[in-house]
C-alpha cells in the first residue's frame, strides 16, 4: 500500500501539541483513526506552502516588466498563508494588474479557487481553470413550497432519474441547440472534433461539487438551483490549450499566461467562449427540466459563471479579469451563491463602492472549502452528514463524504467579509439536493 506522504509531519505536529499521535478518535459509523489523521491536513498546506516558497524564487527569476511588479492584492477575510502564497506567485507572472482573494478562497490548480486577477492583453489559462464557464443558474418558480411539500422525495427521484449525473455521461435524451450549429465558433476554437461528444454531453450535470438544488425563498415560493459547467468539452479544450502553451498541471506550478493577440491566444479565448456558451445552454436545459417535473412557470432567472475571463474596464483600462471560483458583482448584477448542502443559498446584488473597486467587481461563488476531499472523506462520516441533513429537512440524493457539509466554511461568515460590495436580496432555503453519486462511471475519457 502506497505510504501517506504526509505521516510523519502529521505525527510531528501531534507530539508538539502535546498530544499522543497514535490516540484513537471515534468517528460515528466507522472505524476510530489515530489522533494523527487529524493533523495531516495541516501537514499538506505546511508541504504545500514550502512548495510555494520554491516556486517564488523560481518565479522572482523571470523578468516581469516593472510596470507589473508589485502590483495590489485584495485579500477578503482569513486565509491559510499557502493559499495567499499562491495568488502572490500567480501575480509574479505577466502583465498582471491587480489581484483579488475572495473569502471562500482556498486552494487551487495553479492559482487560488476564489482568486481574481485582472491582466493587461494577457488571459490565464490556468486561472480560468479545466472547468471552463462553471457556475450558476437559480430560477423562482411561481410554484409554493406548500403546494410540493408532500411530494419531495417523489420530486428529487424524478429529477436524478432524468438528468445524467456523474463524470463524463451522456445525456439520455438528445438537446438540440443552435450552438452545435455555430461553424465559425467551432472553426476558429479548433474544438470541431469534439462537436459529438459535446452533443451528447448537454444537459448532464457532472460530479464532485455539481448539484441540481430545489430551495424555497422568504415568500414560501420554490427556486431552482444548478451548479456545473462546460463537462468535457471545457477540459478538453482547456487540456489542449495548456499543453500548447508549455503550462503544466499542478498546485503549485507557473500560471500559464497568453497574450490576446498571438495564435494560441487568438484560440483559446475562442474555445473559452463556446465552452462558455455551452455552459449556459446546458444549466438552461436542466433548469427547463427540471421546471417540467416540478410543475410551474418561471417568474425570474439569474445566471452567472465563476470559472471564465471577461474583457472589463477597469480605472479607464481594457483588462482581461480572470475569476476562478468568484462570481462577478457588478452594481446592479444579481449573482446565485450556493451553500454546502443543507445551508441556505443566497441571491446577491453588488454594489458601488470603494471596496467593490478593490474587488475587482467580485464576489463569492460559495462557502469555501475547509478540508480537501480525501480528508473530508477520512474525517467525517455518513452518520454525521445524514443528520445534519436532517436537522435542517434536506432530502438528498446523491453524494458523497468529500460533499460533507462540514467539510466548507459556512456561508454566513464568508459573505460577512464581501458586506461593503454586496448586499442579499433572498435567503433560499434547500429541501432537496441531487448529485452524483460516490459510485458513478464514466464511460468517456475526455
């Protein structure tokens, strides 16, 4: 069996805190871990950090124009110093203008989840991330909880019964959309190749962290709430892009910058965009479906990504800003941000001020991750995940420990951190939650 590479600074870290490393922990529903466990965590952001640490003084190596040297960084709430480390290496690399660190940052592939920078004629590929045009679409129904209360669970087994959850499926039912008849979108991203499988693809929702959620607002009124992106025609073109670019896969690693005007650059951000496209088409069709079993009308739409580059103006100068796991908040824009499962979600406004400048006009894409998923899954058990569910009345279908909601921070607190750039217009309540489960196949290989 592979050794865990984290053991023995995790042991280490115990001893100093004056504990006993190999001490049992009980975990309801499983087998007691040794007292270790609970550190290692903290030993992989310590490893990761020094990483990090190497890769500056690597990165310090490479000129960077003096124009683009030191340029400010925006940090909402508390942060491990590895994620912090992290944003700073990205921001040592091109034209870059000015940083963000929402307060669900963590880290991520090259550059922070929750990590904003604005580039001069330069887009990251790494900073829009292998999910291309992630994010998410809420629409109210004119349909009262009251009036679906008794039937949830038929309503949630009806849904995961229609919509394709899981890494790399193709959707039962075939969804035609003008997109597919786009020749030029599809010439100029050279992604043609690819035009099939993404046919097949529409509609499905993916894994992980991807959720189809049925929430009620103040007034007792049903919303619907999605979360996933491109599926594999946004890693394949991201995969592609990256390759070409010389960029590597990895934490902490350069972020692979391109400037708009050269040929990969020309193609890449043609790719984004009709993976973008595809994104939107597709929580368009599960949000219709998903309207379709429940019954209802649609009275109000909000839809946003978070994994994407947008040619923006900021202090009189065209930029690319670059969010990976932020939400764009723009006075006036409405966003959707989602809790972990079980907490309420929420319907944000931005608004003008100095410190939304700061922010770059962005804002949250969620609660933020505390644990990794390995470690989430090492941590926390089923037991305690289904009655946190239950306490707060969610029917869940789907998912797995690394989804445990004691795995994020809550909320409340990140988006306490953003109240100068953003204002709540409805708390919304989950009463059902759909996922993939721990055990979907994929039967592509993208």
């Amino acid at each position: 069996m592979r050794s865990d590479p984290y053991r023995e600074r995790a042991r280490a870290m115990a001893i100093e805190a004056g504990l006993d490393p190999d001490a049992k922990v009980d975990r309801p529903g499983q087998r007691p871990m040794p007292l270790w466990c609970t550190f290692r965590d903290a030993a992989r952001k310590e490893h990761l950090a020094r990483e990090a640490e190497v890769l500056a003084a690597g990165v310090a190596s490479e000129p960077q124009a003096p124009q683009y040297r030191n340029s400010p960084l925006k940090i909402f709430g508390e942060h491990h110093h590895a994620t912090i480390a992290q944003m700073r290496n990205c921001m040592s690399v091109g034209n870059a203008v000015a940083g963000v660190i929402c307060a669900d940052g963590h880290l991520g592939y090259a550059q922070p989840v929750g990590g904003v920078i604005a580039y001069e004629k330069q887009i990251s590929i790494s900073g829009v991330g292998f999910d291309i045009g992630c994010g998410n679409m809420a629409a109210r129904l004119d349909t009262r909880f009251s009036d679906v209360e008794n039937r949830i669970g038929t309503i949630a087994r009806d849904i995961h019964n229609a919509i394709s959850f899981g890494v790399g499926r193709a959707n039962d039912e075939r969804v035609e959309h003008e997109l597919f008849d786009d020749e030029e979108a599809w010439r100029e991203s050279d992604m043609g190749a690819y035009r099939a499988k993404a046919i097949a693809q529409l509609g499905t929702v993916g894994s992980g962290n991807h959720y189809v959620d049925l929430m009620r607002d103040e007034s007792g009124l049903v919303w619907i709430g999605v979360h996933f992106g491109s599926r594999g025609l946004g890693h394949t073109s991201a995969t592609r892009y990256l390759k070409a670019a010389g960029g590597k896969d990895g934490m902490n690693v350069p972020p692979a910058v391109i400037d708009e005007d050269s040929e990969i650059g020309r193609r890449y951000i043609a790719a984004m965009q009709l993976a973008g496209r595809y994104a939107y088409a597709g929580r368009e069709w599960v949000v219709e479906r998903v309207r379709q079993i429940i019954g209802g009308a649609v009275t109000d739409t909000i839809h946003n990504h978070h994994n994407y580059a947008w040619r923006e103006n900021h202090g009189g100068r065209d930029l690319w800003v670059v969010r990976k796991g932020a939400t764009p908040a723009f006075p006036g824009q409405r966003g959707f941000v989602g809790g972990s499962m079980g907490d309420d979600a929420v319907i944000i406004e931005g608004v003008e001020s100095e410190e939304a400048k700061a922010s770059l006009y962005s804002t949250i894409h969620g609660a933020g991750r505390l644990f990794g998923r390995k470690e989430a899954k090492r941590r926390f058990s089923r037991a305690e995940m289904d009655a946190w569910l239950q306490s707060r009345g969610v029917t869940l279908i789907g998912a797995d420990l690394d989804e445990s909601p004691m795995a994020y921070r809550r909320l409340p607190e990140v988006l306490a951190a953003h109240a100068g750039s953003v204002r709540v217009l409805h708390s919304l309540r989950p009463f059902a939650v759909v996922m993939a489960g721990a055990n979907e196949f994929d039967p592509f290989k993208d």
